[in-house]
C-alpha cells in the first residue's frame, strides 16, 4: 500500500490523482444514475442500448460498447468531420483556381510584423510532427483518464461537431479573402488544382490532408492553430490530471502554434484569428450544453425560472423576482436560438443522457410537463407557466 502511494505521488506529483479518485468513487457511488442506459430504446427508427455499459464484466459488454445509441452518434459526427474537410478542401482549391486566374491579385508575400521579428525556419514539417504529437497525445490521454465509455464519446463528438464547423467556416474565409502565399514569392498552385480530373483532385486533397502537398492561398485562417487550440480546449475542460499533464499539451501545442509563424506557413493574421474562433465557437457549444441542463433540469427558460421562485423565497416580501431578473438581465430579446440549442443537444449526446436519467420517456418527450401544469394550478399564474411549458417543448 505504502509503495503504491509513493508510486502514485511521484507520478502525479500533486492532488490531481487524488481529486480523480474522488471523482470515481463518486462515479461509482451513483451509478444509479445510469440507471437506464442498459435499456433498448428507439430513436428515429433504429433500436439500440442507450449508453456503453460503465465497466466491461463480460464478452457481452465489449460489444455494447459500440452497439449503443452513444456510439452511432460517433459515427456520425464522424461522417460529418469528413464531409466538412472535402468541402474546405474544395474552396481551397476555388480559391488557388482564382488566384491564378487573376493577374490583378498580388502574387508577393505581404509584410507581416511577427514574420519581420521571428526568424524564419525553412522546414515545414516540424508543424506537422507537433500537431500530430498535440492529437495523438490528446487521443491517449483521455483514453486512459476519461472515467468512462460514455466520457469518451461526449469528447469526441464535441470535438467532431466543432472542427467540422471549423472547416466549413475556415473553407469560406479563405475562398472570399485571396491572400498570397507567405512563404512563396510567386506561388504557383499545383497543377492538379488547375486542370486536373475529379479523381485525381480528390486524391490531391488526400495529400493536402495528409500534410504532403501545400497550395497558394490556403491561408486565412490557420487550420493548424484550430486543431492544436482545439486540443487545448479539451485539456483544459475536461481533463481531470491538470499538472503535469495539461502543462505538457499546452507546451506542445503552443511550440507548434509558434513554429507556424516561424516557418511562415500562415501569416500572423490567421493565427490570432484561429485562436479567437477556436475558442468561441467551444465556449459557445459548451454554454449551450450548460443551458439545455438547466432548461429540462430545472425548468430554466429565457423568461422564466424556477431559480426566480427560489430568489422569492430567499428575500421575504419579493413578489417581483422576474422584475428583478430583467433589470439586471435587461435582453428584451435574447440572442439564443432554440433551434441551436436542440441541435447541440442531439450532437452532444444529451438527450440520450436525459433518457438514461428519466428526465425524457422512451419517446423522447420531457417528462416534467404534467408537474409544470399542476404548479400552474397551485400558483394561480396559468398564463405565465403556459408560456414555461411552451418554451419547454
């Protein structure tokens, strides 16, 4: 015992190990929690187990492991990834076709104040083998620390969803902004992307993937800095071991972000860019995670609240807790959109979980409308729980 509390201090050198025992023992110890995800459920027309089972006991529960609801939203979301990294690809070589087409577009590099600072290094690849390490060490660090099945397929479908957005955003930037190559004077596009047939671009962009081919315009913004900040984000929202673990992806991934500018493989504009949409669009994605929880949990809405009636409670004599909220609130009409938040819902896996938890019936419906309609009753205010439930469904 005495050895393994050693081994584990001087592995993990903190109470990281420790907070993550306390977070499986509290796994463990509410399981119930679970207590649904065995069960087979229909959604749209397929009928599966809803969850992966939390421990493997069994041969059977190594195939449950991909015979589940959970995972085949895997699958699709990794269809999706796909799919948006043939459309990126394709505006990319749109925009070396236009490029090249047109003589009026500068074929110099543009002046860039880091690029003046920074010395330059001439190998590309080096960009390559640190975003390869920053994923691979991604991939295997929350394979082994990621708590369960279920765990896994939330952060991998966060991160599909969102790079596939990525790509199709980052595809339409740099097909309407036409900068030059920063490191090529006179670029020229492969001439694959010029005159060559369908199969041959698709193989093509299987090299531009791959990292072995680089075109012209491909540059605003950094599809390198998106996966590693990407990566980052990761680490830095679900990972349980913080030091030295985290540390040592942030040192990695920043090394690669900065060896981007140094080999001048983007210019400096599509690095900051890249970072700022990269972690937008995860903050967005996540408070929409946030926001759906406490929607179908607590009866939380843009308008209405159960958090209003507790705040009514809390402060005797308050009969205008909404009034309250508004003032400090004061969005008349809220930027949110409810269709958004359902689509992330179905991509995050969530109302899978709410199923797993009761919170939803078999058939996918919220369960806590009939409890909403008797607190209309009780509390003599049908036509504001009217509009609760509205904004429930």
């Amino acid at each position: 015992m005495k050895l393994k509390q050693f081994s584990d201090s001087l592995f993990f050198s903190s109470k990281s190990l420790n907070q993550a025992r306390v977070n499986e023992a509290t796994t463990s110890s509410i399981q119930p929690i679970h207590q649904r995800g065995h069960e087979k459920q229909r959604i749209g027309f397929i009928r599966l187990r809803l969850t992966p089972p939390v421990r493997i006991q069994s041969a059977r529960d190594v195939l449950d492991i991909f015979a589940n609801h959970d995972f085949l939203r895997v699958l699709m979301l990794a269809c999706w990834l796909v799919f948006c990294g043939f459309v990126e690809t394709f505006m990319a070589q749109l925009s070396d076709m236009r490029y090249h087409s047109d003589a009026t577009i500068s074929k110099h590099p543009l002046r860039d104040l880091l690029h003046d600072v920074f010395p330059r290094i001439a190998s590309v690849q080096i960009v390559n083998y640190l975003l390869t390490t920053t994923i691979v060490y991604t991939l295997a660090g929350f394979a082994v620390q990621s708590p369960d099945w279920p765990s896994r397929f939330i952060i991998l479908r966060r991160w599909g969803f969102i790079m596939g957005f990525i790509y199709v955003f980052r595809g339409i930037t740099l097909l309407i902004t036409t900068l030059p190559s920063p490191m090529l004077d006179q670029c020229q596009p492969p001439e694959i992307e010029l005159t060559g047939s369908l199969n041959e671009r698709f193989g093509f962009i299987l090299s531009v993937i791959g990292g072995t081919a680089l075109t012209c315009t491909d540059n605003i913004f950094s599809g390198h800095t998106s996966m590693m900040m990407s990566c980052i984000m990761i680490w830095r929202v679900h990972s349980r071991l913080r030091r030295p673990f985290s540390w040592l992806l942030y040192a990695i991934a920043s090394a690669g972000i900065l060896t981007i500018l140094f080999t001048r493989l983007h210019y400096s504009i599509d690095v900051v860019l890249a970072i700022y949409i990269t972690y937008t669009a995860w903050d967005v994605y996540l408070r929409y995670v946030q926001e759906a929880s406490m929607h179908y949990l607590f009866g939380f809405t843009k308008k209405q609240s159960a958090f209003l009636d507790l705040f009514a409670l809390k402060h005797a004599g308050v009969n205008d807790a909404q009034d309250f909220h508004d003032y400090l609130n004061w969005q008349p009409h809220p930027v949110g959109k409810r269709w958004l938040m359902k689509l992330v819902m179905y991509v995050d896996g969530l109302d899978i979980r709410f199923r797993a938890i009761g919170v939803f019936d078999e058939r996918g419906l919220y369960k806590n409308q009939a409890a909403l309609r008797r607190h209309a009753g009780d509390s003599n205010n049908e036509k504001t729980v009217k509009v609760q439930l509205d904004n429930m469904v």
